[in-house]
C-alpha cells in the first residue's frame, strides 16, 4: 500500500461556538485501484471547550471510505473501536465492522461516504474528563473540516450511540437521521459500577511498573459484561484443577482478550473513554430528529427498558427494534444479517446531498 | 460474656472411610441465661482425605445454637459465611442469618439445635484446591464427633446449597431433606468467569506490598453479582466528575464493602473458597432425599434454568421455589418473610430423632 499526502485549505465554514478549526487539515487519499472506491485519512488541528477541562488544541483523525461527493454517514463504535471501520484496498486491514461496510452492505462506499474518527482520548494523550457531548462537538468540527453540511445518517453502536444522541440533540441540523444501537441517554448505575471497577482494575495495575496486567483484567471484566452467560454456557467447559489451581473454561478465551487489548490501547485512553460512557446524561426530549434505536433483550450493560424509555421520549420520528441475540452488548459486531436489515431500512429514503 | 470450656470425649462413632476424628473435640458451652437456649463452640481435629490434596489433618470450628438434644438443623451459607449464624443471649454478636435463626423464628433453637461450621479453608491456612464434596465429608465427620446420627434438614445457601447437594449425594441416610437456597448441581460458566476474574484481582494486589487492594476490589466484583441492575438503580445516582476524576454513584457503597471484607477475610481463603464453588460438578440423579431447591429469577449467578435443570433431575420428592426479589443472588439475606416461609414448610413434618 502506498500513501499519497496532500495539503488541502482549513475550511471556511464557521463552526459551532465551542469548536474552532485551527491549522491545516492533513489529508491523506489513499492510493486506490481503478474501480474501487477511494480512500482517505487525514488530521484535522481543533480548538475545542471540553465539558470537564476548559479549551483544549486537539487533534481529530478521520477516515473516509467512499467518495466525498456521495451522502455522508458518520460511523461510530464502542470506545475501542476507531476510525478504520472497514478493510478497504487501499487501506486492507482489518476494520471494526467489516460485517457492515463495503462493497454491497449495507454501508456500501459506492453509495456513502462512510466517514468514522479516533476518539477524543483514544491515543491516551488528553488525561481530563471526556464528555459524550465533547465527541459530539469534535465530529461537528470535523464535518466543518471536511465541508459537510449534513449527514444522512448519524450510525452510532455503545458509546457511538451515546455520542449519537449527543451530536442529534446538539447539532440536530446536521443529520437526517441517527440510528443509535446499544447505547442510551444515560449509563445504568450497575453497569457505571461495574465500568468504575474496571477502572479500580486499571489502577491497581498501575501501582506496579508492568500496568498491562491491570488494563487486560479490566477488559476481561468488560468482555464478561458484553457478552451472555447463555453463550459462554455453550462456549466453555467445566472448571478444573491444574497444577494445584482451578482453571475455570473461559480463561484461555479471557486470557487472549486481555493481552490483545492491553497491546493495542493505552490504560489512559481506557480509563478516559470507560469514564465518558459514565457521563452520558441527556434529556431525550431534547432531541426531534428520526431515531432508530436498536437494543438487545439480553444486553447486561444497556436494560432493555432504559432503550424503551429512551424511544418513549424522544421528539422526532422513531423507530424502536429488540433484537433477541446470544451476543448480549456485542450483538452490532456479531448479528450481521439483523444489523444489516435495519441499517438499510434507515438509510433508505434518507438521501441527503452531501 | 463469660466461656465455660469443657472437654467432650472422642465419639465412639466411625466415620466415612474417608473421615477419621482425631483428637478430643474442644466443646465450648457459653454461659447461659436461665430460660435462654444453650449455645455451644468447639473445635474438632480430624483428618480427611480431599478430593485434590491427599490426606490433611484439619480443625473443624463449629457452633451450636439450641439443645443437643433436640433435632439438628445444619446450616451454611455463602463462602463468607462462618458458624455464628445468629446471635444468643451468649455470643450476641451479629449473626449471618438473624433474620432466619432465633426465638420464634424459623429456626427456633427452642425447637431446633441448630448447628453450622466454619468452611474448610476459611482460616487461610488450607492452601490447596477445596471441593465442595470436601466440605460435605467434614461436616459428615462434625456429626460422628457431635454424635449427630442424622439431620432433620440441612439448609443450605449459595456455596452452602452446593454443598448441601454433595452432602445429599454422599451421606443420604444423615438428612430427611435439603433446603438448597441459590445453589445448584454445577457452577455456570459465565458465573466461574466473573469469580476467576475477581481471583485475578486478588493475584494482581498480591503483586504488590499490601494485597488488600486487590482482595477489596475482588469483593467489590463479587458484590455487582450478587444484587441485581434494579437495585442499583433505585440506590444510586447517576455518575459525577469530583476533582479530575469521575466516580459512580455506587463506589461509596463499594468502598465500604471492600474494606469490610478485606478487614476480616484472608486472601488465600476467599481464593480457594472463590475457586471451590468453581468446582461444583454433581449428578442430580445422585440424590435421593427430598429436597426443596429455591431458586431467585434475577440471580445474576445461579440462573433460574439451572435450578429448573436441577429440580427435574433430582430423584427424590422435590419442590421448586421461584422467587422474584430485587435482591438477586442475595435475596437468602434480604427477603425475610419469603425465605421463613419456606424454611418452615420444608421443616414441617420432618421431625426426626436427634
């Protein structure tokens, strides 16, 4: 793969009050083969007011898959997802919803400009309190950056979806509609314990020089919140005795997940963005654009009954679906046919200029 | 409170090939007030051979509330249980299970000598994988020292059902029935994954200096277990940022519970105990006694279907109980009136010779 860098203007638009464009945005278009859709990241220079710790320079890092003169739709996953939603040629690795993006699914970059960004905090350099509502503002900046007056679709999952209400009740100008999977108007208390312990776990791990151990156990802990005991009742044998220790099934599973994670992601970043999740507090009411909100029934982070709460009270047009799913919190990367379907329905009829 | 220490012989009795009572059991009848039941601690030698390390020499602490004439009932409960189960006019201290243990309660020591242990293991100094099968044989090996032929019930929660279940399975003819609270034939995987993580935490605080940290932080996990999301959600607040950091609404609470915990348990006892419930595996077709199985339809550990599974298996006159209660795994503790109910039903009728 080889890059191509262009420089290309800061953009005229004025954004919102809170946010200011500064410096150039950093574009780099992908080299991309005859007859695939191009590819494209870049940097854009921000000057944002974080809820929780006052202006702030940031640096924003996007991805967008498709061509910039088709609809755009803003792609946002859970806090460990990141801008590369989905292998591209030019840009073949893996995405975090390969399942949802490409060529004939249903984001399909010959149709939309699939668009997605780093995580204020994702690279572990801003150590304050993130608001949901402080993404909300960094990705109206970017669309300034990027000269996209509207969005045809606001696709956010966990945390994205929390960050989703955020930019519909803010910035409700700006999206057509928001499809919000998995994520609410606010974090359940049980869930927020369980979130502050896997922060507990974090630093625990940092009292000792090798704080990885912390930040992989804090992901096992959120990996057993994300997924259902009826799946790890068909995954995962008995416990047994090794050596003079007992081994329960799913540690070698658990033990994988951790050092994958640990490798990948800075214990900053993870406390930061599991805190963020914590701070989600919006009043639906707020919000008048159509919504889609998609839960799951066995979901042991986000209860059914706060999504259907969540639905009662929003404004606009909305749309509520209950998945029934062995995947629990997960199912928007595991249950591709159902996600699929309802992504399609909600883009359908939402074409936007771009 | 003044102790009166009395030296009992060594019962005649021979235990399971498996038990063998050595020593002089150390009986403790505690000063009584004129009219109050007798309460009774003493201490048992014995040596048993565990199911995953060999032959041991181990001391059984046990308690007895009630004359040793009348009925017995044995009772034991979570792993963090211990033999003092309610409080007497001789050791007031509080009990586990007040609510259920005193005059005029459903285990009234004027009618019962109700009789528990602490687990095996539970001093920190049994470094080595327990099974509840374990458990069951010294409490079978407390009886032959007590001279106990034969329980009228034995009432078990959590960990205590589990083992009141092996107690079912390997010593039939010592029961008339099993009350089995919150417990059940296997352990869930997903539920073995959540303990086997708060054993990580325990091993990550041992790392350092001072491994009450990570005992704490181990209870504290084991807490989100045992209550249900709807409790929460009535208790706690919705999370703030306080100075640079942001803290849930129910870390007050869990700051408490860790540090209780921490103050009175022995890390290697809440690991081997933690590990010991792990290695619950019985067949219920084993058992042939009747048994009462109750099971709480939000416990986040022992789901419902489990005890169903268990009910049907089991091969004696049983009853099934489903109780709702917002207290989850911990309803054995919170729901009073509905646990009395059942314990006095399953006791009715159940008289037997001490």
């Amino acid at each position: 793969m080889s890059l191509q860098i262009l420089s290309v203007p800061s953009p005229p638009r004025s954004g919102p009050a809170a946010a200011r464009v500064v410096g150039n945005a950093l574009d780099a278009a992908c080299a991309t083969r005859v007859g695939t859709p191009p590819v494209a990241r870049g940097e854009i220079d921000v000057v944002l007011d974080l809820r929780h710790a006052g202006r702030r320079a940031l640096t924003l890092r996007y991805e967008r898959f498709g061509d910039a003169t088709l609809p755009t739709v803003f792609v946002a996953g859970g806090i460990s997802a990141d801008r590369h939603v989905a292998a591209s040629a030019a840009l073949p690795g893996r995405g975090w919803w390969d399942a949802q993006c490409g060529d004939g699914k249903a984001l399909d970059p010959r149709r939309h400009s699939v668009l997605a960004f780093d995580w204020l905090g994702a690279d572990g350099c801003l150590d304050v309190p993130l608001d949901p509502a402080d993404q909300a503002d960094a990705i109206a900046a970017l669309l300034d950056a990027l000269r996209v007056e509207r969005l045809q679709a606001f696709i956010g999952c966990s945390y994205g979806a929390m960050v989703g209400l955020q930019f519909a009740a803010a910035h409700s100008d700006r999206l057509a509609r928001l499809v919000a999977i998995s994520g609410c108007h606010r974090s359940h208390p049980h869930a927020s314990a369980w979130r502050a312990l896997q922060r507990r776990a974090v630093a625990l791990g940092a009292l000792q020089c090798d704080d990885s151990h912390g930040l992989a156990l804090a992901r096992q802990l959120a990996i057993l919140s994300y997924r259902t005991p009826a799946e790890f009742d068909r995954r995962f044998e008995a416990a047994t005795v090794v050596g003079d220790r007992v081994r329960v099934g799913a540690e070698d599973y658990l033990d994988h997940c951790g050092a994958t994670f640990a490798n990948r992601f800075a214990p900053t970043a993870f406390v930061r963005l599991s805190e963020s999740i914590d701070l989600q507090a919006l009043n639906p009411e707020s919000i008048r654009v159509p919504v889609t909100v998609v839960a799951v029934a066995d979901d042991r982070l986000v209860p059914v009954s706060d999504a259907v709460e969540l639905a009662e009270r929003l404004r606009g047009d909305t749309r509520l679906h209950i998945l029934q799913s062995l995947y629990g919190h997960d199912a928007f990367l595991k249950e591709g046919p159902a996600i699929s379907a309802i992504l399609s329905e909600a883009l359908a009829g939402q074409e936007v200029a771009a």
